[in-house]
C-alpha cells in the first residue's frame, strides 16, 4: 500500500487536487514542486496514515518505514548530504498538514537529525559553528515540547538568562560558544524533567516526530477547534517531511511571510515581513521586530530598518514574481512562507489566504477587472454571511475596550448609547434626541415601540431565538441576549455586572452584538461604508440569480431600508406590529375588551384609518413591487397587561374597573398561545377583524396607485391554515370586502389569496389548498414548531444541549432542518404545484436569510425568498452562489 507521496526536483508525485491525501500544504508544497519552484524536497505521509494508526492502537503500518526511507534517500541524492551523516549531514523538518488549516494541532519541528556529532559535522561543513549550534539549540527546544511534552517556557527563561548574564539583547548576538553552552543546558534540563537523556539516533527521532504529528491530532485543542469548525474526525493528518534550509545561516539568510496583497483592505501591494538571520517562527514570534518586504511598506510603517527589497535585491525580485505565478496560477490571493539561504531563496507554503470581507470584496472585483476570474467566480468567493461585517457598525479594533459583561451575539453590528430600563424610558429618550440601549431581562411585545427606540438591545436571560433576538435581527439592530453575568436590578434602577461594576440608569454603555460583548461607555466605532466594490459586486450577484429575494418589513422605516438593500418586494408584512405603537394599542385593547360584535366594531373602526394610512405608506414606497400583507396572527392577549401593576395601570388609562380588566384577561388566557386561538381562527371566531384588515389593504392600494401611478401588486395571506375550508371561509370575508370596496369606488384592485404553510397537515394537504390558495409562503418558523413540537421560546433551554451532547448539529430555528421541515416544504411546494401550475412559492421567517436554506430553497425550485431588511443582501448573494 502506498503511504507516501514525494515532491522535489521540479516535480511530485501529487497536486492540489490531492489535498484530502496530502493535506493542505502537503498538497500546495507537491502543486509548487510541479510549477518548478524552488521548492526543497520531501515527502508527504498520507492522511490515511493517521486514520490506521489510531485504528491500530497509535502504531505505524510497517510498509511505511522503508517508503519514508526510500524518500529521504531521495531528498539526499537530490541534495547531497546524509540524513544522520558525519560529513555534510542532512536535516530535516517534520511539519503537521490537514486538509483544513487547523490550529491547536503539533507544532513544527525544525533541524530534525542533529545530534552532538552531526552539530559538529554541520558546523564544519558550513564554516560556520554559531549556525550549527544555533541550529541544534532550537531543535533540542522544540522537539522537547512538541514530542516529549515539556514546556517551551522553561527554555525560553534558559535563554534569556544565558542572555542576560551575558549582556546581550538578542538571541543572535550569542555566539557558537554561549550556545554551545545553552545547549548543554537544555539537555541537562531534559534529563531532570524526562528523566532519559534527549534522543541521538536521527531515525528515533524521525520516528518519534511522525508519530507526535498523528497523536496530536486528538489532543484537546485539536479536537476542541474541530467540533467549533465541524471538521471530521476521520479527515486526519498527513505529515510533511522535508530538507531543511536555513534562515539562520548568517546575515545573507532570513525567513519570512507574506501575502499577495493586502489582507484587511485588499490593496493589491505585496504585504508582508522578514527577518534576518532567524528560523521558523520567528517572524510571527515577536522576539525581534520583523522588517518589510517592501520600501513602500518600510515607509508607511516609518521603520529605519532596510527592507527585504533593498537587503536582499535579487532575492526579492524572484519572490515578487513567483507570488505573480502563484496569484495567476491559483487565481486567488495566497499567503507564502519562505526561506533564504545564503541568498538562495526557497518556497516552504502557499495556501489562500484568510482576508478581511472588505479585503475580499475588492480582491474578487479586482481579479475580474485583471481577467484572471469570471464575475461568477467573485460572486462564490465571498461568504454571504460575512457581509453582516460591512452593513453594520463595528467597533474600532484599534481602541481600548472594557469589556463588562457578555452573551450571546444575537444580532450584529455595535451601537452605543443611555441605558434605559423600560420601553417607555428607551420612548422618552429617543424624542429628546438622546441615544438609548434597551436594557431588559427579556422583552415581550408590548416593549416593541421601545425596541424601535433604542439603538441597541442588551438582555440578561434568552436564547438566540427569543422575542429580543429575533425582533433586533428584524430591525437590524445590534442586541447581546443572555448576559447572565449581568443583572438587572428594576428597583434601583441599576445594571449590576461582574466584579462589583454597576451602571446606573442613564449611564452609557455599547453593545457588540457581533462578538456578545458589552463595553463601558460609548466606544469609537467604524460606519459601515458601501463601496463601490460591494455594488459591483451585488450587481454580478443579482445578474446570476433566479429567485427574488424580498424582505420582511411591517412598518415604513422597514420597507425604506429593505429598499435601499435592494428587496424586490415585500414577503411579510406582519400587521399586528402596527398594533403595539402609541394610542394604538389602547384601541386594539378597546377592541378584545368588547362584549359584542358592535363594541368590536366600533373599536375597529377607530383602528380602520390607522391601518389604512399605514398600509397607503407601504405600498408607496414600495412603488408596484408586490407585497405580502398577512391578517392578524398572535393570540389576542398578547395585546393586554400581564402583572397585577400593569393591569392596574391599563385599567387607569382606559377608565375600567381593574376586577373587570383582570377578569377579562384571565378569560382569555390560553394554556398553549402558540396552538391557541391565534391565526385564521381569529378571523373565523371575529370575522370582522379579517374585514377591517381587507377594506384598509383595499383602501390603501387605491390611494397608493393614485400617489405612485403604480399599480399595487398586492398578495393577502391567511395565516395558520390547516384546512382548506379554514381559507375559502377567510377568504369569503376578503372577497366580499372587495367586491363593497369596488362597488363605492369605482376602482377594483386585484389581489392574490394565499396561505402560509406553517402546519404539518397544510403541507400534506397541499395540493387541495392549493384549490383555493394563489401562493404560498413557508412560514419556516412555525413550521420548525409544529414539526418538531418545540417551541422557539423555550428551545434555548435544550437546544445547546442538544448540540453538545451530538443529538443533533444544527439550531433547526437557525438553519432549516432539510430532512424533516424540508421535506415538508417540497412535497407541499410538489402537491401545491400539481393542483396549480403557476402556484407562486416563497419562504418568509428567520431561514429566508439564512444561506443553507436559501440553497435548499433554489434546489427545490421556490420563487422567492423574504427576510429581514438587513438580511437581504446576504440572500441576493446566497441565492446567487445557490443559482451558479
Ligand atoms: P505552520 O502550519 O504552523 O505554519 P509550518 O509547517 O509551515 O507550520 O512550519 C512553520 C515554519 O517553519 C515555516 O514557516 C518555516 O519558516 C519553517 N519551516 C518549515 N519547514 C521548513 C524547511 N524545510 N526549511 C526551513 N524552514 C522550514
Ligand atoms: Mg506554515
Ligand atoms: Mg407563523
């Protein structure tokens, strides 16, 4: 069985393709190698290595030993020494690879084969003792820590009392001798902490590297970062073993990074570091100050010390053109690793590299314009999820933050401001001109106007899909949930955070809901600035894509900001949002509060032109792009007082005896909501309810045509429908306000009926709704509750659970469940489309804007997708790459 794949020589045994065998730099070292680089030979043992070696009790196959060997008499024939020689010895690094770039994973070990004999021999050879030592002091170092498990730190304080005592500031300015002595320091050490004298035999410590390499792969780190990055177990590592040469061969030598261009502002300069006479890691290590590549970066850094480009001309000059090769042949932006010897220059990684999504925006936009990428291609390279980064601010990385307290990041973006306690605080504030966060243990609806208010939301209880999480997502504004390391002390009018630090009403504080953060005071934050490289590049985006993607919105700042993110319409207009602000709820209440028909009425008709001017903004500005209106959905007693003090309070306001307003609402509690007396069957019980709503939409399309001179494209959708009569009795109701509204005005306004499928049994009866139904739209939200009987409010209880114990993977309210909810939604979309060729089917609810389900959504075939306004450019692009 073949183990080992070779590179070197201007060739290799494999290519990037092969990077689930090689591993990622396994795979790129062999892709150099073939480009005829100046690669220095090796080997890469496969992953499949790995995977035995655990399935054999952490041993090695047998056939693997003479396959390395065979491979290092390779790199010696190619190089002219001898691993383990007296004379010109070869040595070698021993470096970890996976397929996914994996930190928390071993180490590498560099100068792998000298021993105190080879030390010398390497010493003679070069002429140069210091360097051997050199050499040798950090072999002994890291093959300690990375094979026989011993701090590096306790070696590091030799070395730097060895510096002290002898008055040097640098590792450099050791000499052979001083290191020769550190060296027998650290094997004295070695003894003492190990108790076995540090390995000679180069072949022990070949064999120890490699199989250091394998076990790292299940150390706690490693398996930590792969349940975070979900990387498969079974993947494994592959281990590269290669020549060495050496950046600490003297002041001609030095090692290095860089990336092909700019990666946090994309710039296409070449960005990077180098130092001299160094080895490894020490660029990134801040022993020394590391030095520019380039003059231009010199300067702008206001550093005295030369850069590579002046030091090292010739070198410098086959590097910029070999990162030109590298950029052209992977058609990407790479980040390399290299080594000078004695001013040969050798390639040690390339690997596409990690960038800013501002850096990567202007990458793929310039990667067109130089012809090396299609516009298809920029369009899949950036992570729709990342544009969250450019569409909210964020706080600057470059200042000081004081962080005093912390959950989960619900919603993100930063904002700063007073804290206000309740809603009407956040209310007051707000029209003073003052900016508030909203601090709360949780929020309900009734705090919704106060929601509108503040600039951000911070609560101490709740999950990712509470009540705050999902409406400051809606609203696109930044909000932490969950901060139980705060408290909210109501009575005090204080927020009590960890380590006795407590904020007053009033006080300011700034929430990062990107990072769950909260900071004290206001912090300085970056606006987000929509270049002209997000345009382009949204533009190629909605070139490429198939489905429409609309916007959730229910007020007019809403539909203003689903607009200008480019929403082709409106796919949910939630009406009883409009229900919550100002006198209005007084009036919503006067209405559930009636005893009859005629009370409802009269309260319905003081509710009519409120709608009606609401619905007359929406539809304006939405300029004949259609829009979805939904008929009221919540139990009513979502609109009423819940404590005693509340109740109390409304009752004041609305000039009734508390016993009775307490009666009232005890009358229609409801033990379930959720599967309550919500949905179309409030329109059945109150058929009025549905009528007012139809006449304001009626009425309102009539006066926004005559305003825009666009026809509205109206859809109404009837929610919570199990059964197909449910919908011809609603929709009874709305045809014949229809008709009334026609016969007064003169104008008929056509409108689509439609369903949200949001119950199992809508979506196996499907095809008989569809009878009736003109579109549907999955309502994804419920639709996850009613499948699964979770209900979203009370899943942050179990679902972490869940995910931590391996139940399942992913929040099913977070990304669609495909196998459960997504069937569902495909044979309903089939059974719909059967009965009704030109069925028109969308999703709406938290999933629309989520990127897997926005795939799963172009794969079966729906029309559109709907999601919150801020959401909306992240779905154009999702629907694009789903499209590609
Ligand atoms: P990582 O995955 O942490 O980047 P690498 O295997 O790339 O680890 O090794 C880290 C550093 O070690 C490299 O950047 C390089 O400076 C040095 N190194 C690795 N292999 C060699 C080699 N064959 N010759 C000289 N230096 C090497
Ligand atoms: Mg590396
Ligand atoms: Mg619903």
């Amino acid at each position: 069985r073949k183990w080992v794949y070779r590179f070197g020589g201007g060739k290799a045994e494999g290519s990037a393709a092969d990077v689930a065998m090689l591993g990622g730099k396994g795979a790129n070292l062999a892709e150099m190698a073939n480009l005829g680089l100046p690669v220095p030979p090796g080997l890469t043992i496969l992953t499949d290595a790995c995977a035995w070696y655990f399935a054999n009790n952490c041993s090695l196959p047998e056939d693997l030993k003479a396959q390395v060997l065979a491979g290092i008499a390779g790199m010696e024939a190619e190089t002219g020494r001898t691993f383990g020689g007296s004379s010109k010895p070869l040595l070698l690094s021993i470096r970890s690879g996976a397929r996914a770039s994996m930190p928390g994973m071993m180490d590498t070990v560099l100068n792998l084969g000298l021993n105190d004999e080879t030390v010398q021999a390497l010493g003679n050879d070069a002429a140069d003792a210091r360097f051997a030592w050199d050499s040798y002091r950090r072999f002994i170092q890291m093959y300690a820590d990375v094979v026989m498990g011993i701090d590096h730190e306790i070696f590091e304080e030799v070395l730097e009392d060895e510096k002290a005592r002898r008055g040097h500031d640098y590792d450099t300015d050791l000499s052979a001798f001083e290191l020769e002595h550190v060296v027998g320091l650290y094997k004295r050490l070695i003894e003492e902490e190990f108790g076995e004298t540090f390995p000679q035999d180069p072949h022990v410590q070949l064999w120890g590297a490699i199989a250091a390499v394998f076990a790292s792969w299940m150390n706690p780190r490693a398996v930590t970062y792969r349940s975070l990055h979900r990387i498969p177990e079974q993947w494994g590592t592959a281990v590269n073993v290669q020549a060495m040469v050496f950046g600490n061969h003297g002041s001609s030598s030095a090692t290095g990074v860089a990336f092909t261009r700019n990666p946090s502002t994309g710039e296409r300069a070449l960005y990077g570091e180098f130092l001299v006479n160094a080895q490894g890691e020490d660029v990134v290590s801040g022993i020394r100050t590391p030095q520019s590549l380039t003059e231009e970066g010199r300067l702008s850094s206001g550093s005295d010390k030369p850069s590579m480009e002046k030091l090292m001309p010739e070198a410098f000059r086959q590097f910029v053109s070999i990162c030109d090769r590298l950029e052209a042949h992977y058609r990407d932006m790479q980040d390399v690793e290299f080594t000078v010897e004695r001013g040969k220059l050798w390639m040690l990684q390339t690997r596409a590299g990690k960038r800013t999504t501002r850096a990567a925006m202007k990458i793929a936009v310039d990667m067109v314009g130089e012809g090396l990428i299609s516009e298809e291609d920029a369009v899949s390279r950036i992570e729709p999820s990342s544009l969250d980064q450019l569409l909210h601010p964020t706080i600057d990385q470059r200042v000081e933050r004081s962080v005093i307290g912390s959950g989960l990041p619900a919603s993100p973006g930063a904002a700063a401001g007073e804290i206000a306690f309740t809603a009407e605080e956040a209310v007051v504030a707000e029209a003073e001109g003052r900016k508030v966060v909203l601090v709360r243990v949780e929020t309900s609806p009734e705090d919704i106007h106060g929601m509108h208010a503040a600039e951000a939301i911070l609560t101490t209880r709740g999950g990712m899909t509470s009540h705050a999480a999902v409406v400051a997502r809606g609203m696109g504004i930044p909000c932490v949930v969950g901060a139980g390391n705060m408290r909210v002390d109501l009575r005090h009018e204080q927020l009590v955070c960890p380590g006795g630090i407590i904020l007053k009403k009033g006080d300011m504080v700034t929430v990062d809901g990107s990072s769950g953060h909260v900071l004290k005071g206001s912090v300085p934050m970056i606006q987000p600035e929509l270049s002209g490289d997000f345009g382009r590049l949204m533009e190629w985006a909605d070139k490429a894509r198939r489905m429409t993607v609309r916007a959730n919105a229910d007020t007019p700042a809403d539909a203003h900001a689903a607009r200008s993110f480019g929403a082709e319409g409106i796919g949910l207009c939630r009406t009883e949002h409009m229900f919550f602000d100002g006198e209005r709820i007084h009036v919503m209440r006067e209405m559930i509060l009636a005893e009859d028909e005629a009370g409802r009425r009269a309260a319905l008709a003081k509710l009519l032109p409120m709608q009606r001017s609401d619905f007359t903004d929406l539809f304006s500005i939405m300029h004949g792009l259609p829009v979805t209106i939904r008929l009221l959905d919540p139990p009513l007693h979502e609109f009423l007082p819940k404590s005693e003090e509340e109740v109390e309070e409304v009752a004041a306001a609305m000039q009734m005896e508390a016993g009775f307003l307490r009666r009232r609402v005890e009358a229609l509690h409801e033990f379930n909501p959720m599967l309550g007396h919500r949905g179309c069957r409030l329109a059945i019980s109150y058929p009025e309810i549905a009528e007012m709503q139809a006449r304001a939409i009626f009425e309102a399309a009539i006066a926004a045509a005559r305003e825009t001179g666009e026809a509205v494209a109206l859809e109404i959708l009837v929610p919570l429908v199990s059964l197909r009569s449910e919908l011809d009795y609603v929709k009874g109701s709305i045809d014949r306000i229809s008709a009334q509204v026609a016969r007064e005005t003169g104008v008929r306004i056509d409108y689509l009926a439609g369903t949200m499928i949001e119950l199992p049994r809508a979506a196996i009866r499907a095809h008989v709704i569809a009878e009736t139904a003109q579109f549907f739209s999955f309502g994804t939200n419920d639709l996850t509750q009613t499948t699964f009987g979770i209900s979203r409010d009370d899943a942050a209880g179990f679902i972490p659970t869940y995910q931590r114990k391996g139940i399942i993977d992913q929040d099913p309210f977070v990304s669609l469940d495909l196998d459960g909810v997504g069937e569902l939604i495909s044979l309903a979309a089939e059974r719909g489309r059967k009965t009704r060729g030109d069925l028109k089917l969308g999703i709406c609810g938290e999933h629309g804007g989520d990127p897997t389900s926005i795939t799963f959504c172009e794969e079966i075939g729906l029309d559109y997708v709907s999601c919150s306004p801020f959401r909306v450019p992240i779905a154009r692009l999702a629907a694009a790459q789903a499209a590609i």
